[in-house]
C-alpha cells in the first residue's frame, strides 16, 4: 500500500473500533500532517480516500468529520411468487405508469425533486469567458444549418476526453445530440416500432417511464437488487424473443444511485450479442462516480455493436445546455437517418463552445470538482436523515450520482409526496419508478443542492433545503402514524 492508504488503515482501524464515533471530528490537514510526521499532500490524499471510501466527509468551513457507517441496503425487489406471476408480464405504461416527472416551470419544482446540481455548482463564469471566445472567432458556419451528425469539433473533443478514461472512440463513432433522454428516445425510434417491448430495470426512471409511454412501446421489468440486475430472469426473456431491446443504467443509476458490477456490464453486452438485441445504455451519471476514477460502462466490453451508449452534460454541467452524445454501434445508419428526419441538427454556437470548454481542460477540472462535492452532500444528506428518520429507515448507499433512495416499511409514499407537494417540497414516491405496486414504501430525494443550516442564508427557495429535509421528515412520521391508526 502507499503510505497514505497506510495512514488511512489506522484511521479505518479506529473508527471499526468505536474509538472514533460517527459524526467525531477529525484533525485539521495540517495538524494530522504533524501529528503522523507526513507531509501535507499525503495528509490531504489521507483525508480524499477516505472521504471515496465513504468513512468521512467533509463539511465546508468546519472540516472532516467520520461519517455513519451505512450497511448496504438490500433494495425492494421482486419476490419468486411475484416474478411467477408478473415477470414475463408485458406492460403498458400508458397504463400502468403514474403521471409524474420533470417539470421545473410547476409551482411545486423545488430542489429534492428533480435530479441536478445546484446552480452553485455550475461553472458560469468559466462558461460565459468560453462563449465569448468562441462566438469572437466565430466563423459563418455557425450560423448554417450544423451537421446532423454534429460538428466535428466536439466529435473529436469527446473522443479524446473519453481515451483519458480508457474508453476509445473515434470522432465518426458519435452523434450528438440534444440531450441524453433526446439521443435515448432516438435509439427506441430508430430500433423499434410502436407496440414493441422493451426490457428495463426495476425500479426505472421516471422520466424513461415517460418516454416510453409517450412512444408507444411496452415494457417488462426486470428486477433490480444490491447484487444487479436479475440477468437470469432478462435471459428467459431474450430466449422466449419477448423483447426487440433493453434500455438499461448501468453507472450511478437513478433512483438507486447503485453501479453494475463490472461482470454484470460484461454479461449484458454478450447477451445483447448472443441474442442479436440491441441494448440501448443510458449512461449521463457515468462521471459521477465517488471514486476519481469513472467506472467503464457496458459499452467497453460490446465488441460487436449491440449497445447504442448514450449521454450528455446535462447531469455534470448544465441541463440547459441540451447537448448529449450517442455511440450507436452497428446501427448507426439507421440512427442518424432517424437523427435527420426529426431535426436539422443541435445547435452549432453550443457545440463549439463545449468542444472549447473541453479541449482547454476546464471540462475535465469542472468535472473532478464537482464530484468530491457531490460526494460530500450524499453524505451530510444521509446524516441528516439517519438521525431525523425512524429507526428502520433503509437509506441506500450511493457509489455515485446525485439521489438517495429511501425505503422505510409500512410508509404510504404517494400520500407521503402529495402532502409534502402541500408544503412546497418536491419528492418523487416510489410509485413513479415503476409500472408495479413494489416501491410503494420508498422516495427519491435529489442531493445536488448544498444542506445549508436553517440558520444560514439560503436563496433557492423561501424555506432552505435543511428546513424542507426536516419538514420532510415530520411528514414521514406524520404518514406512518396514520397508516399504523387506519390498520
């Protein structure tokens, strides 16, 4: 081991041992430096393994602090009668599915409902300077109808960012387009007709919950536990040619917040090979890992073109950019014919500027930046509601993304979020991840907004995000008491 993960071992040691609670707080950077003869750059690397490890975290103008130690939690899934019954069920989410999703323009948009960073953590002023250098030396072919594959410029820029992580895509692989859930619902439109069936997880975003419905496509689920997906379960379906594709998470997935195992993501780009059906991997949290280093996607290991890799920057940098990627693979005719009949393009001004902001290396510096935040707000976060929730809240243990998913037995979610929906706050109840009654007992909260304390002023909204976690945690009670009386 390095010497800093040898120092990090002893603190390890310690806090297994009790000899240092949860929630103690740990020496300064430089008086630990002093304190185990290190020098300040292996104290401070000390303090970052230990923060990826999820032993510690920091809290802004206060310093290091040892974090709960959290258990996995094993995620509500299908049980074998269940599965018996529902598995191979084909469903329609017209049907099914509840009418819940992104809407920032509704009164009821507040932070902890949609998943995205804080305009804090947005890099505006980097932006702007690289917008105005762009559009200075602009030339006339920004202001022409742009190439529906995308300007070559960012083309390449993407494969060269994305060589740095291992992942090694040519300029020609990649068709941009106008957002992830845009490159998503091109693949489903370029790979199946209305009516088809689509295989996806359990539970699965809302937002491609709503696509789907609005595209006409069935869906069956296949359940989704701690360990991965049921790839046993997404095999007899491929055998039984009950789908024509799955559209699968496979990094920092929303709502779970949970990774494939590398095996897992190997085992789905053979399956897609082995039964010549497509597989279509919505990857936009793939660089919002806890660890520096982003998990590779299950697009690493298709060696013959069966997974369509798609997503954007919405997640990392900014939603109201509109501007994400897709690798079709072998079906790439077919995507950017798709891609041609239903738009002229993305906008040209918006990709050059990205393609600016990644060659000068900011895009990169934003996103390493923006992920140790992260990292720390989902655990002040599960702090927060370890010590507010009942006792049997299961509060999962995120290896990246923005949310946490919360199961507590016995609580009516849906009621849980139409009374929060009364105070102002946004959540989404467990209902809207899935077209089956199983996630009943469960809510989605987005972390991308710093947990400022009551006390500290707060202009995203009138209450503050501490306010609204402990108002929501009184609703959580409130709810629970009434079902315990209705019994």
């Amino acid at each position: 081991m390095t010497l800093y993960e040898t120092l990090a071992q002893y603190f390890i040691e310690d806090i297994q041992a009790q000899k240092l609670p949860a929630g103690t707080r740990l020496p300064a950077l430089r008086s630990m430096a002093k304190q185990h003869q290190v020098s300040l750059s292996t104290a401070t690397k000390t303090y970052d393994y230990l923060q990826q490890m999820g032993w510690i975290y920091a809290q802004p103008q206060s310093g290091y602090f040892v974090a709960n130690q959290i258990t996995n939690t094993a995620f509500p899934t299908l049980n074998a009668h269940d599965l018996t019954l529902k598995g191979l069920e084909q469903r329609d989410p017209k049907r099914f599915a509840p009418s819940s999703g992104y809407n920032p323009a509704s009164a009821l948009f507040s932070p902890l409902g949609t998943s995205m960073i804080s305009p804090e953590l947005q890099p505006s002023v980097a932006l702007q300077r690289c917008i105005k250098r762009v559009t200075r030396r602009a030339g006339k072919h920004l202001f022409q109808y742009p190439d529906t594959q995308g300007d070559s410029g960012l083309r390449n820029a993407l494969a060269e960012h994305f060589r740095y992580n291992n992942l090694a895509f040519s300029a020609a692989d990649f068709v941009i387009t106008n957002g992830c859930i845009d490159a998503v619902k091109l693949a489903i439109e370029s790979l199946t007709k209305e009516g088809d069936t689509i295989a996806i997880s359990s539970p699965c975003f809302s937002g491609l919950l709503d696509l789907l419905s609005a595209l006409s496509r069935k869906v069956i689920e296949i359940p989704i536990s701690d360990k991965g997906l049921d790839l046993d379960h997404l095999e007899a379906i491929l055998q039984q040619g009950l789908i024509k594709a799955s559209l699968f998470s496979t990094s920092n997935m929303n709502p779970t917040g949970m990774t494939l195992p590398i095996e897992q993501k190997q085992a789905l780009a053979k399956l897609a090979a082995q039964y010549e059906t497509p597989m279509i991997e919505d990857d936009v949290y793939f660089e919002l890992g806890h660890q520096k280093q982003p998990t590779l996607p299950a697009k690493y290991w298709d060696k013959n073109g069966y997974v369509i890799w798609c997503g954007s920057f919405s997640k990392t940098l900014a939603a109201g950019l509109r501007l994400g990627w897709c690798v079709p693979g072998r079906y790439f005719a077919s995507y950017l014919n798709q891609h041609a009949l239903t738009s002229f393009g993305v906008n040209g001004l918006m990709q050059s500027c990205m393609a600016e902001f990644i060659n000068t290396g900011e895009y990169r510096s934003h996103v390493n930046k923006v992920r140790g935040v992260l990292t720390q707000h989902i655990h002040r976060y599960q702090q927060f509601l370890i010590e507010h929730l009942p006792d049997n809240a299961n509060i999962s243990t995120p290896q990246g993304g923005i949310v946490l998913w919360v199961q507590i037995p016995g609580l009516n979610a849906v009621q849980l979020e139409k009374e929060a929906n009364e105070q102002g706050i946004d959540i989404r109840s467990g209902a809207c991840f899935s077209t089956h009654d199983f996630y009943h007992d469960c809510f989605r909260i987005n972390c991308g907004w710093p947990l400022e304390d009551s006390r500290e002023e707060n202009t995203v909204d009138k209450q503050g995000i501490y306010q609204q976690l402990s108002t929501l945690c009184l609703l959580v009670k409130k709810t629970l008491n009434h079902s315990i009386a209705t019994q």
